[in-house]
C-alpha cells in the first residue's frame, strides 16, 4: 500500500456533530461529490455502520466498492479498509477529530491502490482531490445544519 495522502479542515461545530454527520453514511450522495449511493451493510453492537457499500461516479473514473470501519471508543476517529472495489485493489483511510466544543479540526487520510497503472504522483494528486472534496462538502454540510442532530 501506498503512503497515505492527508488534508485537514477546521469546522465550526463540536467533534460529536462532525462525527455524527461522517457516520451518516446514506446522506453521503446529498454532500459528498462523486458518491452517488451508499448503503449500510452491516453495524456494531453501538449501531455504526460495520460495513458500507458505496457507488462512485468521478467522471472517467466509475467504481462500485465496500469498505470496512472501525470506530475509536472515543468517538474521535474513523477508520477503514477496502473489502473489494472493480478499480480498487486496495484502500486504506481515516477521520481524525480534534477540538473543543464550539471548533474542530479534522484530517483526512486517504491512500488508494489500483487494479489500473498510474503514476505515484498522479495517483497522489487524485487522493488529494479526492480528500480536498470531502473535507469541503463536510463542513458545508455541518456548518449548515442540515445534517441530524446525535441522540
């Protein structure tokens, strides 16, 4: 596996409220360009998602793919592994929060392996994309409030 590729945003909400809206997986096609479908396959005994099957259309780039996730007890990180991809040989990534109550930090992590040939770099510019993205749909998604609120 590749080394990982990292971006953090700072979000104007609590870790809680970030991570509630990072563990919606099925609202992911309403902020999380290129996502078109995410479905929960299975949960933990806490009820986070276990395992999550997602479409993903970037353009020239199409892929049907799982991911497995394991939650820290803290409620401060996610991460997960790729269980299988058509593109994808492998993928390795994780949400880390820090922060008070009222500001959180959060770096993404992402490092992407291919069934296709491409360049370190090239391969490196599309995880940053990739993370760039996210981290900016995430915190226009939290920051607006549209998300549900943790019980």
């Amino acid at each position: 596996m590749a080394d990982a590729t990292s971006s953090s945003i700072v979000i104007a909400a609590g870790a809680e409220r970030v991570m509630a809206v990072i563990a919606d997986f099925e609202a992911y096609p309403e902020w999380a360009d290129q996502v078109t479908s995410a479905e929960v396959l299975s949960e933990d005994a806490a009820g986070r998602a276990e395992r999550v099957k997602f479409a993903m259309d970037a353009g020239p780039i199409k892929d049907n793919y799982t991911l497995d996730y394991t939650w820290a007890p803290d409620g401060r990180s996610v991460s997960w592994t790729l269980v299988k991809g058509q593109i994808q040989k492998a993928q390795k990534g994780s949400y880390v929060l820090e922060g008070g109550a009222d500001e959180t930090t959060v770096t993404y992590s992402l490092a992407v392996d291919l069934n296709i040939p491409m360049i370190g770099m090239l391969r490196r510019k599309a995880e940053k994309v990739i993370i760039d993205t996210a981290l900016k749909g995430l915190k226009r998604r939290v920051e607006g409030g549209s998300a549900s609120r943790p019980a």
